[in-house]
C-alpha cells in the first residue's frame, strides 16, 4: 500500500513538471514571436480590439486580421479571402478597407476583379457575406453611412452606390452612379461627410475635390468641383466638426508636400481654411484625424516619416514638429489607422512589408511601440476597431 502510494505521488510529481515546463514553453514562443511582431496575445493579454489590412494578391485578395492588446500591441490572428483578386501592387488610395461606424461590418475592394466584398466582423473574427461587381473598372476605395455605401473606381472612372441590407448583401441603388470631373482624373479616395450627406473625392491628376450631394434614397447629385489649393490632393478625412482635412503630395516634389483644411459649403464646393501648410517632407499621401479632432497626421511616403499637426478649433493647422517629422517610420508608409479612442496610431509601411505601432501622447507626440514584420508585399488598406 504504502509503495502504491509512492508511485502515484511521483506520476503526480512529474505531471506537475511536464505542466511547468509547457507553460514555460509557450511563454517562451509568446515572448519571441511577440519579439517579431507576431504570434499570439500571451495567456490572460486581454484583446482590446482588431486592426484590418488586405494582402491585395493578384492570385486571391485576402483581409489580414491582427487583435489589438490593451496596450496597442497586435498579433496576428487570421487571413479571409474575399473572393476576389487584388492588383497585386499599390492602389494609390487611402480607404481600400473600410469599417462600418458601428464596427459590424468590413468592406474590402478587389482591384483585381473589379467587386467589393462585405464581411460581418465579430471581434477578430469575419464572415464573408457578399462580393459583388463595382459598377466599374478597378475599385480602389470604399466608404459607409449607415446603409449606404459608396466605391470609387479608378478604370473607369466613377463612384457607385450600393444599400447594405441586413444580411451584409449589397444592392447596387438605381441611378447611384455618377463620373468623376473628366476621365483622366487619377482618383484617390471616396468618403462621406460625419452627416452622411455629402461625398467628397480627391482627384490627383487634376488637382480637384469633387463633392456629390447624398439625396435620402442615397442617390448621389451631380459633381460639384472645386480646386484644391495645394497640388495632388490625395487622403483626406473629415474632423468632428466635419471640416475636411487634405494631404497634398506635390507631384512628389522633394521636401514639397502639405496639409490644407477645407469647409464643405452647402452648395458641396469647398472654401479654403488654411494651407497649404508644408510638412517639409516628402509626398504627404494618406491622412488620419483623431476622435477629438485635436490632431492629425500624414504619413510622407517619400520621406518614411510621419508628420502631425494640431488642429484649432476654426480649423487651422499648426505642424508639431518645426522639421515636419513627428515619427519615423519603416519604409515608404502608406495607409495609416487610429485605435477607437485614438489612443494608438498604426501606420502601414509598403516598402518594408510592415506595420509601426505609435501610443499618441496627449501633446501629439508619437511613440514607437511595436514593429510588426511579415506582412504580404502587395499590402494596402488599413482600418481599426
């Protein structure tokens, strides 16, 4: 009896040893792939929220999913396919992956095979519900209000709007397809005004902004077409005060690039407020407005630098750093993504297949937190939650 009971305590002895040394070992994987900007949250990380990005493959689109901890850090977690094919290169635009206000819903556009695919998001998770044509030739941006949404095709091009029902299927809306102001227009990017009441895009070739009243059916009105006040306007997004806020990329003229806030006025042209304000960098492209309408920031893709900007409250424009760079980034970054709550910045850089992490503290400055390292070389997009 009394060796029965030896050999049992020692099973139990060294179950306890193989348990210790299996939570050592994936503490130790966490550890390292964390190292490398990848793997899994470590056991009891609680996951705050997700960030969206796109592989863009020509051989078959796919919407890369990272959970975000508490403290802004992500790992990644899954891969989508959208049903679709990407370009297999970059899009030139900012909003290629979009989330509805909500969070219940992601777009991502098919450049490749000229749809849209919706997908029903549950925390990091997603369920591809529908993809469907563009109306048009190469979708390169997309945008949400409420059940409306809009892509802007770059082929052909034009905005064409569809309504999202319930069951995350979109229904293209009879005369909800409108051109651009001419054919060789170089698009960049489609948004909604914060009401839901206007469209604004960017055109790069022609040096424009082109607004479109949303009727409630969600049919778009004719062009309203204004001059940007800097050249190639590029990313833009709408402040609180639904302001908008528009890079400038200067043709990428060395050290050219500039920030310039915009009205929208009610007869959908837009009135100068100020700029264009210089980064002192080079070729500002994609923008990003937080919550609070206190700051933006640009990312200078020519540069690999971020530049920010404090945003007054009659929308007036004040760079935060004299020599235009408020972070460096990996190189050539492109689309970039605010935490809800824009706590932490998250900028996507194209050239070294990666994404830098930034905490926003609470006078604009930005601090390096993570690199994130492996993304798919086509990547573009990026949209957080």
């Amino acid at each position: 009896m009394i060796a029965l009971t030896e050999r049992q305590d020692s099973k139990e002895d060294r179950m306890q040893r193989m348990r210790s040394r299996a939570i050592r070992a994936t503490v130790l994987i966490a550890l390292v792939m964390a190292s490398l900007g990848l793997g899994i949250l470590p056991a009891g990380a609680a996951e705050a929220g997700a960030v969206f990005t796109m592989s863009n493959a020509a051989g078959g689109n796919e919407v890369v999913v990272f959970a975000r901890a508490d403290d802004g850090t992500l790992s990644h977690v899954a891969d989508y396919a959208t049903g679709g094919a990407g370009s297999g290169g970059g899009l030139g635009s900012q909003g290629a992956v979009r989330l509805s206000g909500d969070g219940r819903w992601l777009l991502a556009v098919n450049a490749g095979s000229d749809d849209v695919s919706v997908f029903r998001v549950n925390g990091t998770a997603l369920e591809l519900t529908d993809t469907v044509g563009s109306g048009g030739d190469s979708p390169i941006s997309v945008d949400i209000a409420g059940r409306f949404v809009y892509v802007l095709n770059a082929g052909s091009p034009n905005i064409v709007g569809f309504r999202l029902n319930l069951n995350g299927e979109l229904t293209p809306i009879k005369g909800a397809v409108r051109p651009l102001s001419t054919p060789e227009s170089d698009p960049a990017q489609v948004e909604f005004s914060p009401d839901g009441r206007s469209l604004v895009v960017t055109e790069k070739n022609t040096n424009r902004i082109v607004a479109y009243r949303v009727a409630p059916s969600g049919v778009a009105s004719q062009a309203r077409v204004s001059d940007s006040a800097g050249l190639t306007p590029f990313g833009f997004e709408f402040d609180p005060a639904g302001r908008l806020i528009v890079s400038e990329a200067f043709g990428g003229e060395p050290d050219a690039s500039a920030v310039s806030s915009y009205a929208l006025g009610a007869n959908r042209r837009t009135v100068l407020i100020d700029g264009p304000v210089a980064t002192t960098e080079t070729a500002a492209c994609w923008i990003v407005v937080t919550d609070n309408g206190q700051y933006a920031y640009t990312t200078n893709t020519g540069s690999d630098s971020i530049t920010g900007y404090a945003l007054g409250s009659d929308g007036s424009l004040t760079i935060l750093n004299e020599d235009g760079v408020t972070a460096i980034t990996g190189d050539a970054p492109t689309d970039m993504a605010l935490s809800d709550g824009s706590e932490f910045l998250y900028a996507l850089d194209s050239g070294s297949d990666t994404v830098s992490v930034y905490q926003i503290e609470g006078d604009g400055a930005l601090t390096l937190i993570q690199t994130v390292v492996g993304l798919p070389a086509a990547a573009v997009g990026l949209a957080s939650a």
